[in-house]
C-alpha cells in the first residue's frame, strides 16, 4: 500500500538491475498468477463477485514514473519527490484497514523508496548471513493479466527461491543492497598494523634509561655523601614540654629552685656542698662536714639554681649528727622544699638527688632506696673522736658523689626524706665521700641521714645553736671483738662505767654486760648501739635485751640529754 510514508524494506533498484531481473513466466493453471512489479493489482469493490475470466479488465490507472536512479557519488542521499496522490475514486479500495507496519508477500511488493547510506562493516568482522523473514502465505488474487515490468523496477523473488547472482557491491558511498553480499563485495580495508608491540619495546627501554640513570645517581649520593647545596636534618616539633609531676623531670622542676650550691673558704682550705631552704628566714640545712672550714672564720657563698649568689653567715652545727645550718639575709622569692617523714620510707620506693657533684650545681640523679636504719659513721679526720658521726642511714643507689653532701634526698612526691652525707667508694676503707677523704666516685652505696632526725637537730640548732645527743650513761668498750655492745669497766679517765644516777643505772646495767639488741631490732658492736640510741630523741624509752653472766636479761630505761657540740 503507498500511503506516502517510506517503508523500511523498499529500496530503490538501478536500471542494470531492473534489467538482469527476468520476467516471470506466465501462471499455469491453477497457479496464482504474479503480478508485475509494480502493478497494483485491479478489484472491483462495487461488485459482490470477480468477473468471469475472459471478461475484459476494467482501464488501469497511468503507472507513476519510476524514480531515477541515485546519482552514483552523491555526497548524501535526497529524498524523492512523493507521487502526487491519486483520486480516492481512481485507487482500489482494501478489504480491511491498511497496517503500515506488515511485511509485503513477494507477489505485492511495496512502494519504493531511498535508503540511506550505509557503511560496510569492517573486513575484520565477517558479513552477518542474510536472513530471510517468513512471509505469510500469500491472498489469492484474481487472475488478470500479466503486466508489462516498469524499467527502473525489479521483481521481487517468490517465496523459497534463490535469489540470482549479483554484481559488484557498489562503493560504501552507493545505495545498501542486502542481496548484493557475495564473492563480487569490496574487499575490506587493509587492518592497521598494531602499535601494542611499539609501545612495549617503548616502555622496557624507558624503564631500561631510568634504572641506569637512578643507579648512578644512587652511587653517587653514596660515594659523595648527597648532591651538592644546603644540608637539612629531619627533625620531630617540640611537642608539650609538660611532664607529669611524679615523674622525675617534674620532681626535679619542682625541687631545684630550692637547691643552693655551697661554696666554703677559711682556715687554710675550701670546699664545695649542697644544701636546701628550710623556710623563708632564709634557713639553709646542709652538712657540718661541708662548713666546718668557716666554723671560726670563714667565707660561705650561697649560689641558687637562678644563678644568683649571697653571703651567708653559721647558725650551729653538729659533729655527731653531721648537720649544719646556714642563713642568708635580703634574699626575696626563696623556695623552701616541703619535709616528708623517712619513717613511712619503704625498700624499693623511688627517689631522686639533687646536688653539685664536683660543682657541676643542680644536678639530677635517680634511684630507689636500697636499704633502711644502716648503722653507718663518718669523719675521724681529727683523730680524736670529735668529728665522727654516727647516723641511722638510709641506703640508695642514687649516684652521689663529693658536692652531693648536704642536698636533698626526695621521694616520688618531690618531699625531703634524707639528706645525702656519705658514700661507699670502691677500694676505700671507710665511709664518707671518697671513701676516707679520696675523690672516688659513686658506685651505688650512698647514704642520707633520715630527714625525722635533721628535723629535729635542725630545729634545735636554729633556736639554741646547738643539738642534744640521747644518751644511756655508759661507757663502752670500743675494742669488744664479740657480738654485740659491752659496758667497759671503767670510763674515760677512771669514771665509773656506769654513770652514776644516770638512764642505764637507773635500769639496773652493770659494767661487763653486753647489749645485743634495742627495741628488739639487734646490734652486734658499739658503734651500731650508738646509732640506734642517736636515732631517738631525748627522753624516748627503749627495751634492752643484755647478756649477764650467761644469762640473757632486758631492761627498759628512758634515755638522757646530753650537749652536743
């Protein structure tokens, strides 16, 4: 049917095709005859049967002019011009409502129409099979007589038959002829050579050039120590300088503004020590072996962790205890440390000590305490007995050394549990810094007199200048060989051993007796009973356990005052 719309199966055909297309043979009987193509064919609706064969077929309308072939190099396709349309009266009537959209039979081929150019497929691909859709059967027609075939038209071929040879497939600029796919198509386009084995050669030997250029450069980083210009260090911020304030460096934070540095001249020789604020008097505990120099006429420097210096003049001291007091005057913004109690000190608590080793000022050590009430007794440089002292230590492995003495002691609070007065130096043959005078270093053995009792003596120096001595009233004898303290039988020049009315007879001792332990805890010579009676304070009672006669007895008594000098 032309309702003048184009059709996607029609095509236009050029005359060498319309030419080669032969024409049908005439129908046989009871064949369907085929109708040109072309011809439309001719029923009466006006009637209610076909007229009889032999009758004469009503006139025909003039066929429209079959359109001219496409010009064979048109740059695009132009549309044809649409027939003018034929009176409704003139064109035969369907028996039922056209549908555009069916498939023609090859008896009735539909209208034609231009296609658009189509390009041919790669070489590459192969071309797809041509495949032919299944046509229904076609409607019996009334038989008329065969049509002479328009020129510019070819016939379309019946049903199931083999479509003849064609010639060569026009260029890809021509017009698309689905039955012209055969041994005469164009032969494809020749394939481009592939660049994929190009660019891999390209790249090995970019890889190849940068390998041996970053090896020499490496080389010569190595051999040359860099490439040549300015040098600059990695380097991680400053972060937060804060420090937890149990932690070493915030004890030390804390504590050092307190900490003076102790320089001491006269009597012919000088010397360095430490020392800390008491209070803010300006009360400076250090000690007495570190002033002893300026006892009678001296110079004593004061310098503080600032860098600032003062003068400072002798309170008191105190050979037993080794202890000693200095003050200094019109100095504002002073740091007194807070005092701690050395008896709640357990074995293994953390400490740190702050001091001058060898006048290197505020310097910092750490330990822990090693060991608590160890009899220890320093000085005897006078040879007399006067300068020795006797102190109920506590032990650390703290590193001190000569100009430590006098500093503070602290405990993991930053509070003053000891003050550092004596070392243990390997090869030395007795207590004290250096090991009896030498300049031996620390090897762990230091040792701190008990901050309870430099309270105690420091708050009788400071009121009185002086410091009293607990004492049992005996006389010991200093060259027992046995376990334990012996009572001499006679006092320093010929006094009774026991004095008389005095704590220890008062309690019932005897000269020969021998004490071998005190509040239970036990002594095994002189010098240990000394330093657990120096312990306690003046009017303190105490157990003793003695030996008599082989026999073990125990005696309590309260303990007496004596001027300490």
């Amino acid at each position: 049917m032309d309702d003048g719309k184009p059709n996607w199966w029609s095509r236009p055909s050029t005359p060498p095709e319309a030419a080669r297309i032969p024409t049908p043979p005439p129908a046989e009987e009871d064949d369907f005859p085929l109708q040109a193509p072309g011809a439309a064919p001719k029923v009466d609706m006006t009637k209610d049967a076909a007229p009889a064969p032999g009758s004469p077929a009503p006139p025909e309308p003039t066929p429209a002019p079959a359109p001219e072939a496409a010009p064979e190099r048109a740059a695009e396709p132009q549309p044809e011009p649409e027939p003018a349309p034929e009176p409704l009266a003139a064109r035969p009537q369907p028996l039922h409502e056209p549908d555009e959209y069916r498939t023609p039979p090859y008896g009735e081929p539909g209208p034609w129409a231009p296609a658009p150019p189509v390009q041919h497929p790669a070489a590459s691909a192969p071309a797809p099979p041509a495949v032919t859709a299944p046509h229904p059967a076609p409607v019996p027609q009334p038989v008329t007589a065969p049509q002479p075939v328009p020129a510019p038209q070819a016939a379309v071929p019946p049903q199931g038959a083999v479509p003849p040879p064609q010639g060569p497939v026009p260029p890809a600029w021509g017009q698309y002829d689905p039955w012209g796919a055969g041994p005469g198509a164009v032969p494809p386009p020749a394939r481009k050579k592939s660049r994929r084995g190009l660019a891999l050669v390209g790249a090995l030997a970019f890889a190849l050039l940068t390998g041996v250029i970053g090896g020499g450069v490496g080389a010569y980083v190595e051999r040359n120590g860099g490439i040549a210009g300015a040098v600059e260090l990695p380097q991680t911020d400053a972060g937060t300088t804060d420090r937890a304030p149990d932690s070493v460096a915030g004890i030390a934070a804390r504590a050092l503004p307190g900490v003076v540095t102790l320089h001491v001249s006269g009597g012919g020789s000088a010397g360095t020590g430490t020392g800390f604020v008491l209070d803010n008097r300006g009360h400076i505990l250090t000690n007495n072996h570190v002033v002893d120099a300026a006892s009678s006429s001296g110079d004593i420097t004061v310098t503080f962790s600032s860098g600032e210096t003062a003068s400072a003049k002798l309170i008191g001291k105190d050979a037993g205890y080794d202890l000693a007091v200095v003050q200094v005057t019109r100095v504002t913004g002073l740091k007194p440390l807070p005092l701690g109690n050395s008896d709640a000190v357990r074995v293994g608590d953390p400490v740190v000590a702050i001091g001058a080793p060898f006048d290197l000022s505020n310097t910092v050590t750490s330990g822990i305490i090693s060991a608590k009430e160890r009899p220890i007794t320093a000085g005897g440089e006078k040879g007399d007995g006067s300068d020795i002292s006797y102190v109920d230590a506590l032990q650390t492995d703290a590193p001190i050394n000569p100009g430590n003495s006098g500093g503070p002691l602290l405990d993991g609070k930053g509070r003053v549990i000891g003050i550092n007065s004596a070392i243990r130096a390997a090869g030395g043959s007795g207590d004290g810094e250096g090991g009896g005078g030498g300049q031996a270093g620390s090897i762990g053995l230091g040792f701190a007199i008990p901050i309870n009792q430099g309270k105690r003596v420091a708050e009788e120096l400071i009121n009185t200048g002086k410091a009293t001595h607990p004492v049992i009233g005996v006389s010991l004898d200093m060259q027992f060989t046995g376990d334990g303290a012996r009572v001499g039988d006679k006092g320093k020049d010929g006094t009774p051993a026991v004095t008389p009315d005095g704590p220890a007879a008062k309690a019932g001792l005897r000269p020969g007796d021998v004490i071998t332990k005190v509040d239970g805890q036990r002594v095994h010579n002189g010098e240990e009973l000394i330093v657990k009676i120096r312990a306690h304070r003046p009017g303190d009672a105490l157990a003793l356990t003695l030996t008599r006669d082989g026999r073990e007895l125990t005696r309590t008594l309260t303990l007496g005052s004596a001027q300490g000098g």
